[in-house]
C-alpha cells in the first residue's frame, strides 16, 4: 500500500517536471499542435514582452501583415515594424543592437555580420519569400510597355528626355521616381544594371528619391512621363492607376519569378540571432509564428513564396538556434 | 531708508533668473552641437567651404555637395509664399486696423488666429491633395509636376499669412490717432488716410512682421517636405520638383544614415546655414524696427 503510495509520489513529481520541462521560462506558448510539420505550434495568447524590428520597407508591408496575423490570434505585447530602408535596419541590429529583428530585401553583407559579431550577435537569416522589383509607369503612358536592360540603364541614367531612349517615345523629360540610397531596392536596382556603381543614377536629371514607395508611386501616378521602381507589393496595391513593364518581354508574375526568368526578383529575409531568440522568447515565438504562416499571407500582400528548399533551411536555422531552449 | 531682505522676493527673483539662464543655455547648447557636427563636415577634408556653397550638385551619396541647388529652392518657396502672404497680410492689417467695425473684428480675428493653429501637415497635404491638383488644372499636367515649389510656397503663404497680419495691425494700431485725424482734417479719404498715412507711420513694424514671416517660411519643413519634391534640382521653374534645405534634412534624418558619415554631418551644416540666414534675418529685423521706427509725441 505504502509503495503504491510512493510511485505514485514520485510519478506525480516526475510528471510535473516533465510538464515543467516542456514549458520553461517565457516558452509557455510552445504547444504541441502544430500546423507546421517541422516548427512547434505557437500559442499567441502565452507569448508575452515586447518585439522591436526595422529595416527594409519592400518587407515592411509582409512584417505588417504577419504583426496584424499575430495580434489577431492572441499576441497582446507590443511590436513596432520600423520602415526605413535595408541598410539602416541592419545598421540598427548589428551596430547599435536597438532591435531584436532585422527586415532586409538584400542579404547582409560580411561587414554587417563582423559589426555583430562584434556586440555579440550571430546574424541568423531567415529568408521569408521572393520579391518581384517593379518597374512602373503611369496608366495613360501609351508608348512603353516592354524594356530591356540597356534601355533600362539609358532611362534610368542619362537620357533625358524620352526620346533620347527611343526616337519614337515623346520629346518629353523623363520623370524618376526611386527608393532612397539606403534602401535595398536601391541597391538592388544599382547593382542589377550598374554594376554597384551609383553615379550614373544618381547623376539622373528629374530624380526624386524618396524611403516611402508611397511617395514614389504618387509621384509616377502624377504624370504620364513618370517611371519608378518599387517592390511589386506596391505596384499590386496600385495596379488600377499604374503600369507594370516587362523587362526583357518578361513580366512579372508567380510563374516567372519561380522559374527565375524574370530578371528583376530578389529574395527577403529577417535577421535575428539565436542569443536573441533565446532572452526573449517572444522574438522565437514570432518567427515561429512568421514562418509558419507567411505563404498563406504572402501572396496577397504582393509577393511570392520563396522556393520550398530555401522556407525550410529557414525553419531548420530557427529549430538549430532554439534547440533544448524550450 | 534701510532696504530688507525679503526671502520670499529673493527666492522668486532666483527661480527668474534660472529659468532666463536656461533659456539662453539651451540656444548656447544647439548652437555648439550644430558647430561641432558641422565642424565635422568641413574637417573630413571631403569638401571645402567654397566648393559647399558654390557647387550646382547636391548628392551626398556620390560626393556632390553643392548647397545651391537645395538654397534655390529654399528661396523659391520662401519667396512664393511671400509673395502671398506680404500683400494679402498687409491688406489684413490695414482692414482689420483702419475699416472693420469692433464687431467684424471680434469675428474676423479668432478665425484668422485658426489658420495659425493648423499643423503644418495639415497644411503639407492640403498643398498636395489641392493646390497642386489645382495648378495642374489652370496650367496643365505637364507643366506642373506633382511635387512642386510653387504648390508648397502658396501653402506657407497661407500659413503665415496670420503672423503677418497680425504683426502688421499691432504696428498700424500703435499709429498715433493725432496723425490719421490730421489728414481726415486735410481732407484725406478714408483710403488715402489708410495708404499715405499710417501704412508710412507704422512701416517699421510692418517690415519686421515682414521679416519674421520670411524667417518662418524659411525654416517651414513639413510643407515643402509632402509638397515640394524629395530630390535636389537647380530649377528657376516653380513648377517642378525641388528639394528645400529643411526637406532635405528631414527626409535624411528619417533614419536612414549611419552616425558621423559624411552625409550625416552634411545635414548639420545645412542646419548651421538655416541657422545662419535666420539670425542675420531677425538681426536685420531689429535693426530695421529701431533705424525706420517715426518717434511720435
């Protein structure tokens, strides 16, 4: 009777610290059901502390939609996206640490990761979908539809009017509409057809530069001289008044940025590190909870789903960082 | 008779003092940490004082820096907004000092104080989602562009439309009565009185209401920041997109530079430039009231 008494003791205890063990600290909110096949389910309602991120505004709207997601399922903490450009986002989490997450539509480069190294942050990279750059124009522009990258170059350098490009586009200015320096569709865009070199864009007469794309997509929606390039999400939240081109007879879609024919698509990421994820397991919580769900979300904030392989390397760096944490 | 030493008087005479002193600590403080930043700028030895105000590029990025084009537009919309607001807020004055019933003015000045309480973003959209709109329907959408110096002028004429007529009327109001029942007695008209008489006698304080106003639209940033353009342009065209120094500084301080690179320090001397013009402008302002003020009595 009295060994009966005993197991049953010690199961009770053991039971307990088992429980005790699937629930650590701050990791309440890992539930066994899961939607995900390879990443715990996250209970939005447990997790609680602040989130802070900031970077990229081609992500932004991505970020946004998945902070709405989180909310919405239970999240009560607080969460601030900051819109502000690539580079300066990734300045803000591997130089001065202020942020837990680092938006980026450029992967980090080596001296970013050594400036982290340097406050004791491993950058972990999570890529999240595919971007399609747009190049757009106004509706009522009638005489361009299609651009090759040697056009792209003249009209986006120095070609000043529209019919230095093509004698049969109008003796108009050519009005630019782009992303500021520090935004990594910026650099993207500079790398894609400059090869890095940013005199010739920024030597650009009529050139408006700006971190908002909403700036720029009013700005080509004021005239039918205009052009700009953006991220394709504003390009699809605009499309009733602007015109995306074709690069090289290729137009963006989910078909040509899968196949990579579409010369324009870059990937995106978010950046955290393990340490992070680790202090704060809200930061875990949300990128458990991001890249469960960002291909239910993605396509309808404008971008594509990032190839299958590279989704699970991501959920794979998540489970590597986060293991025996929880 | 011998003076006491009141405690209470002396405590309150020393809190007075303080707050005076922090006053002018704090312009002390913005002062050095606008030298200093600039400082910075022209010591990297990337660029010499000539070359920064005679230059005709201002990009940061590929090493232009030409404060020209940024000052142009500066002066355009500053300029524009004058041109709205030196007339319109004279006439205002004149109205208000010399014609309108106490009635009308009870109405006419609280409503004219509201156009002063509006956030100047207010006035920022007002500028895009209407004054451009409606320039590009009287001179056409191509020569109007959608970010414009002449939209974002008209709408910092408007905001300081109130300053100014509110400056000039205290000046005009303090026009001895003695001067204006003179020239009733030459037989003057109502007009004439208005125009010849007091407008003359009170033209210190109208020129430094002036002069503040201008200094106001000078420094005004979230206007020309929605309205004007977000890129640097030489242009005497008020229609197209130009960059002002404040747009400028606001659009680059949004976050994305990184601490002591050259375009950061860039943005504290155009500050220190801003600061510059509008010291000389209040300098100038003071001398005027004191040089053109008609001692009367």
């Amino acid at each position: 009777m009295e060994k009966v008494a005993v197991a049953a003791v010690l199961l009770l205890a053991a039971g307990s610290l088992l429980s005790a063990q699937s629930s650590k600290k701050g990791f309440e909110w890992v539930t066994r059901q899961s939607d995900d096949p390879l990443l715990p389910g996250v209970n939005s309602l447990k997790v609680t502390g602040g989130i802070i991120s900031a970077g990229s505004s081609t992500v932004y709207p991505l970020s946004e939609r998945m902070v709405e997601r989180f909310k919405d399922e239970g999240y009560q903490g607080s969460i601030t996206v900051d819109s502000i450009g690539s580079g300066a986002g990734l300045e803000r989490f591997c130089v001065a640490g202020e942020t837990d997450v680092a938006n980026a539509s450029r992967a980090i480069k080596s001296s970013e990761v050594e400036s982290a190294r340097k406050i004791g942050r491993e950058p972990l990279e999570f890529r999240i979908g595919t971007d399609a750059l747009a190049v757009a124009v106004n509706k009522s522009n009638t005489f361009i539809t299609n651009a090759n990258k040697e056009e792209l170059r003249l009209i986006f350098s120095t070609a000043r009017k529209w019919s230095d490009v093509n004698p049969a586009w109008p003796k108009q200015d050519i009005l630019r509409f782009i992303p500021g320096t520090d935004s990594g569709t910026f650099d993207y865009f500079v790398e894609e057809l400059f090869g890095k070199k940013k005199e010739p864009i920024l030597g650009a007469a009529n050139l408006q530069l700006s971190e908002d794309d909403n700036v720029l997509v009013q700005g080509v929606e004021g005239s039918p001289y205009a052009i700009g390039f953006f991220g394709y999400a504003y390009f699809q939240e605009n499309k009733d008044k602007l015109k995306v081109l074709s690069i090289n007879g290729v137009a963006p879609s989910a078909e040509t940025v899968n196949k990579a024919t579409y010369p324009l698509a870059r990937p995106l990421f978010l950046y955290s590190s393990a340490k992070i994820m680790r202090e704060k397991p809200q930061v875990a919580a949300f990128l458990a909870f991001y890249l469960t769900y960002v291909n239910e979300e993605i396509r309808s904030v404008g971008y594509f789903p990032a190839e299958a392989e590279a989704l699970k390397k991501a959920k794979q760096n998540w489970l590597d960082a986060m293991k025996g944490a929880y | 008779m011998q003076k006491k030493l009141r405690l209470g008087e002396l405590v309150i005479q020393l809190t007075l003092l303080l707050f005076g002193v922090l006053s002018i600590l704090i312009t002390a403080g913005i002062v050095l940490t606008l030298g200093e930043e600039s400082l910075r700028f022209f010591a990297s030895g990337e660029i010499s004082i000539w070359k920064f105000l005679t230059a005709a590029k201002w990009q940061p990025a590929i090493g232009e820096y030409g404060i020209l084009p940024l000052a142009s537009a500066t002066l355009m919309t500053s300029l524009i907004a004058m041109l709205i607001a030196a007339p319109l807020g004279l006439f205002v004055a004149v109205y208000l000092s010399q014609y309108a019933t106490p009635r009308v003015r009870a109405v006419l000045k609280p409503i004219l104080e509201i156009l002063a309480g509006i956030p100047t973003v207010v006035y920022g959209y007002f500028a895009l989602t209407f004054i451009t709109p409606l320039l590009r329907l009287v001179f056409g959408e191509n020569v109007v562009s959608i970010y414009n110096t002449a939209s974002a002028g008209i709408a910092i004429g408007i905001l300081i439309l109130p300053l100014i007529a509110s400056m000039s009327e205290d000046a005009l109001g303090a026009v001895p009565r003695s001067l204006k029942e003179a020239a009733f007695a030459l037989g003057a008209t109502k007009l004439e009185t208005s125009l010849s008489v007091v407008v003359p006698a009170g033209i210190s304080g109208v020129a430094a209401a002036f002069i503040v106003g201008l200094s106001r639209a000078i420094g005004e940033t979230m206007i020309v920041a929605l309205a004007a353009g977000a890129g640097s342009a030489l242009t005497a065209n008020p229609f197209r997109s130009a960059e002002t120094m404040t747009g400028y500084i606001v659009r680059i301080s949004g976050g994305d530079l990184g601490y002591d690179t050259v375009d950061y320090n860039s943005i504290f001397a155009i500050g220190i430039v801003l600061f510059l013009i509008t010291l000389a402008l209040n300098i100038v302002s003071r001398r005027i009231v004191r040089r053109f003020r008609e001692v009367y009595e």
